[in-house]
C-alpha cells in the first residue's frame, strides 16, 4: 500500500469509530481481516495515523470547521504530525486509492486556521464535559497538561532487580537504545517516536524476566509503598500483577504478598509472569463464589495496596480512544467502586500498618477529594515529604499534590503517565 493509501485507510476506520464506540483495537482487528492484502507494516502504519488523529480529535475538528473522519484525519496531518498544506495534498489525489483532492476550504484551513481563541478543552484535546474538572486540577495548565496527554509515549521498562541491575539490563537491550528513567531507579526508557515499540516478546531480556513494561509512574507507585522484606502486603486490585510483581522485588522474596482481584479473569496473566519474574512470595488468591478467601488476613497486613478503579485519564498518552468513549456516567461508577475499595482495604491494615491508595487519573475527584473523605476513620495521611522519604526517593516530593494528601505525576509534569499516590497509616 502506498502511504496515501493508509491514511485513507485510516479515514475509514474513524469513520467505523464514529459509528460505534468500541476499542480502537477491535475495529483496527476488524478493518485487518476484511483488508487480507494489507501486511504488517501496512497495518502497522495506518493504526499510527488512526491514533494519531484519536490523540488530536478536538485541536483537528477546530482547525478544520468540521467533525467528519476526513476533516479529523487532515487535522491531525497538521496537528500530529506537523506537516504542512501542500505535504497533506501530496497525499490527497484520488489516484490508486488515495483520498479524493483536497477543497479549497481545506486548504485554506490547513494553511491559515490556528487554535487562537480555542477553548481548554480544545486546545488541549479532552472532552468537553471534563473542562470544570480539569480546570479544577490544573488551573490554567489545563490545556497544556491536556496537550501533553494527547502526545505519544514511550516505551517505559522496570527492570526486574530478582534477576539483575539496571546497568545489567542496558547492556542487554543495548540494540534497542534505551536509558535510564529520569525519576525511577530500576527504569528503562526506548523512546519509538512514531515507529512501532519494540517487539519485546522476541526479547532474551525480557524472556527471561529481567524486565517487564511499566510506565515510570506506576513503578514510582510501587516503590513509594515501601515494601520491606518480611513484611505481609495485600495488593487487593492485583488485575495482571504489574505492581505485585514490583512490590516483590523491593522485598527480595522475602515475606509473603497476596495477590487479589475481585475479577478472577483479570489475574489470569499472573500466574505466567510470576514464573518468569523468579517472584517466590506472591500468594495468588483467587475469588470463589461467596467465600471470603481474604478472612484470614484482617488486620494482619503491614501494607494494604489499592491499585483503584478509575476513568485512566492518566493513560491518555497509551489509549487515546478511551477518553472519547468515557461518559459521566463511569466517571460516578469509579467513585462508588473507589470508596467501597477504601472501606474494604481497612479492615486487612494492621495497626501502624500502611494502607496505599493509587490511581491512574488525573480528576480530584477520583484522588484527593476520595481520600479526604475516607482519613479520620483510623487513618492519617501521610505527608509528600514522608512518603518520599520513607522510600527513599526524597526528591519526589516535589511532586507533592497542591490540593490535599498525596503525589501527583502526570505527562506535563514528570514526563510519565498520569498517576496519582497517597500512603495512609493506621493508627
């Protein structure tokens, strides 16, 4: 396929989206299978430009008058991908499958329209219906940290320090070119630009689990739990266990961590990457039916994690189409899980013991309205300068939330994924 080709392409599958919302990766699977000629790079290059035009839907619709596929696409052009009017109408001929000329209000709007006098929302690429609350999270940073929501991400690793060092696994991944994480100390960094991530599953490294994806800002979550080694921790939202796995590394093997989902389905990948971590002292616990399979543990745990529900507006960067499937609706579903998970964590925490809450938004509501509501029950809130300094990673606290308990990251600040982490201690 010849690369005006792909972008209509592209044009199509957005056109699919607008008519149904589901994942982007089902419907990119669907356009696969009805289009058998397209290869893997071909495939390749046209889920680029679909999640490109995803990450800059509302800047693209601004700069051309219009909210169809095509106008989205040759916004995106622009604003994505910074090329120029006559670089879009290159592509834009109506021959061998390309996308029929370009009007000559398009490319008045490609060549003149700008995103001055643009609201927030638009500027900085969120829905419309978050502008109260990112105005309520960031000020007038909202459009910038909406901006840098709607960038591409890099390739973030945590090395497994079971199986070896840091400096150990840059040697090994030495061919892929990464560096170490600015703030993480067991980080990795492949930065992919707009090519393909690496295909790690064809990695030694990773094979043989000296490293496993995770963004910078989950492994800081990890390491400001401070797990010790001996020491008994819950994780109650294990899901595929990316943080019990990180959690069992800061205690050496030592101890003993429960793994727990209320959704069995989701633990299904640990039992694999527990294998190949060389992690000893994870107990997964499984839910069966009615019975309590976490009875035994009430007030016994030294460390509580909850890896919360929530909208994911910190992982924009990673699922661009998520944030215009999110509804209202999911953002109060989240609340009621978020607070029913507090209540439920309490009863594990011994006394004295920790009980941290972390999440993957960026919304107050979410973060430090959740646990405003909660401490007072038996829980005090940690300080940013406690937290950070009890894991030994003092220079976090600069990243300490300016509306109540806890740390905040986020793309515009600390060049991660949007995270947000508070360590409560019972009394």
């Amino acid at each position: 396929m010849i690369p005006a080709a792909h972008i209509s392409a592209a044009i199509e599958i957005l056109g699919a989206l607008a008519e149904r919302r589901r994942p982007v990766a089902d419907v990119l699977k669907d356009w696969g299978a009805a289009h058998r000629f397209a290869g893997s790079k071909d495939r390749a290059a046209i889920a680029s430009l679909v999640f490109d035009a995803l990450r800059k839907s509302a800047s693209a619709q601004w700069v051309m008058g219009a909210d169809t596929p095509r106008a989205t696409m040759l916004g995106a052009l622009r604003e994505a991908r910074g090329l120029d009017a006559a670089s879009i109408a290159a592509f834009c001929t109506g021959e061998r499958h390309a996308p029929p000329p370009l009007s000559d209000d398009e490319r008045t709007r490609l060549e003149t329209a700008t995103l001055e006098g643009a609201p927030d929302h638009v500027r900085g690429d969120y829905p419309e219906w978050l502008a109260d609350r990112f105005a309520a999270a960031f000020g007038d940073r909202a459009a910038a940290e909406g901006a840098a929501l709607a960038a591409r991400a890099p390739v973030d690793l945590r090395v497994n320090i079971l199986k070896g060092s840091r400096e150990q696994a840059l040697a090994k991944l030495a061919h892929l070119d990464p560096a170490p994480t600015p703030l993480s100390p067991i980080g990795l960094r492949i930065e992919v630009g707009q090519g393909r991530g690496p295909a790690l599953p064809a990695e030694t490294a990773y094979v043989k689990g000296f490293v496993e994806p995770q963004d910078e800002a989950s492994q800081l979550a990890s390491l400001l739990c401070a797990a010790a080694p001996g020491e008994q921790v819950l994780d109650l939202c294990a899901g595929g266990g990316g943080k019990a796995l990180a959690l069992a590394g800061q205690m050496h093997n030592r101890g003993q961590l429960y793994a727990y989902d209320a959704d069995g389905r989701r633990l299904m990948p640990i039992h694999e990457r527990l294998e190949r971590a060389g992690a000893r002292n994870i107990q997964v616990r499984q839910p069966r039916g009615k019975a309590d399979v976490l009875a035994d543990l009430e007030g016994r745990c030294d460390l509580v994690l909850i890896d919360a529900p929530c909208t994911g507006v910190g992982t924009w960067r990673r699922h661009p189409d998520a944030k215009w499937r999110l509804a209202p609706g999911a953002l109060e579903l989240r609340l009621k899980e978020q607070a029913a998970l507090l209540a439920q964590a309490a009863r594990y925490v011994k006394p004295g013991g920790r009980l941290a809450y972390v999440t993957c938004s960026l919304l107050r509501e979410e973060n430090e309205d959740q646990v405003a509501g909660f401490v007072g029950q038996g829980f005090e809130a940690l300080s940013a300068a406690e937290t950070t300094e009890a894991a030994g990673l003092p220079e976090l606290a600069r990243f300490a939330s300016p509306h109540g308990a806890g740390l905040r990251f986020s793309p515009a600040s600390s060049g991660t994924d949007g995270f947000y982490v508070c360590v409560m201690r019972r009394g």
